[in-house]
C-alpha cells in the first residue's frame, strides 16, 4: 500500500536575531521554497537552501508540517478554541 501524501512547507528567510523563536526581518521576502509531499522531499529541498546559504547566519530554512495544521482531528488543534 502506499503511503500517503503528507503536505509540508519549506520556508525561509533571513531573522531579526539568533535568539528566541525565529522572526522573520522582512515577511514580504520570505522565501516560499515550495509544498512537497512527504518529509523526505521536503528534507532534499530544506537542505540545497540550507547549503546554499550558509554564509549567511541569520538566513534560515524551516520545514513545516502542513499536514498536521490541515487535520481537525489532531490532538494539536483540540488546544487552540
């Protein structure tokens, strides 16, 4: 059987500072890398970005999880009504 298609982000964008949560300097140049289908591709594209730039400190990618913010039966949702 296959496995199913599981939506995941990958976005980055150079931060305001290495402390705390991660904040964006500038929303309107957040780089939307793309929407991939499981956690390796997403994890390929994550890491070309990643590599490419890394002599930048402060630009960093996240892989989000789309998948779980969609499912209104996960646990996570129930905690934010």
């Amino acid at each position: 059987m296959a496995e199913k298609d599981l939506l995941h982000l990958v976005i980055g964008g150079e931060l305001k500072s290495l402390e705390g949560p991660p904040e964006f300097r500038d929303y309107r140049k957040v780089d939307l890398v793309g929407a991939f289908p499981n956690y390796q591709q997403a994890l390929g594209a994550w890491r070309a970005k990643a590599q490419s730039t890394v002599d930048n400190a402060l630009m960093r990618y996240f892989i989000i999880h789309a998948h779980k913010l969609l499912d209104p039966d996960s646990d996570a949702d129930h905690d934010h009504h």
